[in-house]
C-alpha cells in the first residue's frame, strides 16, 4: 500500500465498505470519525501495527495532507474516507465489524438553534450499536462542555453502553485540536464507554 493513495472511494455510496478489501491484512478495526490533520490517527496507528485504522473526515484537504504523510512514513494500516462522519457510521461501516471508535472534538454547532446538526443524538446511539463489535468501545473529547455532558447523559441511560475509565492519549497522539486547547488551558471533557449487548451469530441454514 506505500506506493498508492490511502484514500478509499467505494465503487458504492449506498452499500457498506468492503472492509476485508481496504487492508491488506484482516485484523481488528478502529475508526477515527473526524480524524482532522490526522495527529492522533496516524501516532496511535504507528503504535498499533497489528490493528487496522479508518480514518473518516469531510474535508479532501485534510485527508490528502495526512495521504502524504502515510506515503512518507510507510504505514500499511491506515486508509481514509471522506465522508460526513454520521452517514459512515448509520450506512458504510458493516455490522458489528468495528471494536472501537474515536470522536475527538466533534462540531458542537453552539448556537442553540443550530444544536439539531450536532452529530450525537439517540439516532447515532442505534448506528453506534449497530457498528460495534461485542464489547466494542467508543472513546470521547471535547472542549465544549454543554455538548460532552449531553453526549456523556445520552449513554449513560443507554443500557446498551457501560461507562469505563475514560481514554486519555499519551502527549505523542494528542490532537492538533487538544494541543490548542491545552496551551490555552481549557478543561477537556472526556469519557469512555463500552457496549454491553451482544449480537448472535446467524443461524446455520437448514440441511434438506
């Protein structure tokens, strides 16, 4: 993969990622929704060879910036996708198929009026579910502490989720973002949680 661009177009917008075709070994899953310059995504992934990363994020600028960076650095286990981070994870990541997710420093949209285009709602709790593997996990951040205690409410009266000991990245993997706001310091919001329902496997066809 270090001769060809870790950018990934689906032939499909509307059928779910052929994920055992985006990497060229089968191992587990993490994605990064809204991995922005790329800091954290492609540190942890130089720490963790034996799993394979998405990184998903709207902005072609971005992920071509971090495209170079693979290319440069030789990482065999990212690839990235532009896409919004919302219809990702309700249409393109297979079931089941992810064990655990990173949402760092997603859009709060401030304003009240504009609180509906927040990407966490109880619709994204049914696609998170759906997404992640037995015992998957999804790790959050954020500066804007209205939006991290809402996030934080929501699965916390989920019984499909369990909170954990929240996710701190060493200073090497910190975000462009959190860097920013750690020399400013402003306090971060963090929080971890893990699923607690499981899905059965599909039932063996019946023998004629």
């Amino acid at each position: 993969m270090a001769d060809q661009s870790a950018i990934f177009s689906p032939s499909s917008w509307t059928n779910v990622l052929p994920i055992e075709e985006l990497f060229e070994h089968k191992q587990p899953l993490e994605v990064d929704l809204g991995c922005g310059k790329g800091r954290f995504l492609l540190a942890h992934a130089q720490h963790k060879p034996n799993v394979n990363f998405l990184g998903v994020d709207r902005q072609l600028a971005r992920l071509r910036k971090i495209d170079k960076r693979i290319q440069k650095i030789g990482i065999a286990n990212v690839r990235l996708l532009r896409i919004e981070a919302v219809y990702a994870v309700r249409f393109l990541l297979p079931q089941h198929s992810v064990t655990v997710l990173y949402l760092f420093f997603p859009d709060p949209w401030p304003k009240r009026r504009h609180h509906k285009r927040r990407l966490f709602n109880a619709q994204f709790l049914d696609a998170l579910d759906k997404a992640l593997n037995d015992n998957g996990k999804i790790h959050l951040a954020t500066d804007h502490l209205g939006y991290f205690h809402e996030m934080r409410s929501l699965l916390e009266q989920d019984t499909r989720f369990r909170e954990i000991a929240p996710f701190i990245p060493p200073e090497t993997e910190k975000t462009d973002f959190e860097m920013v706001f750690q020399n400013q310091n402003t306090e971060i919001g963090r929080a971890s949680f893990q699923k607690t329902t499981s899905h059965s496997p599909s039932p063996l066809p019946l023998k004629p």
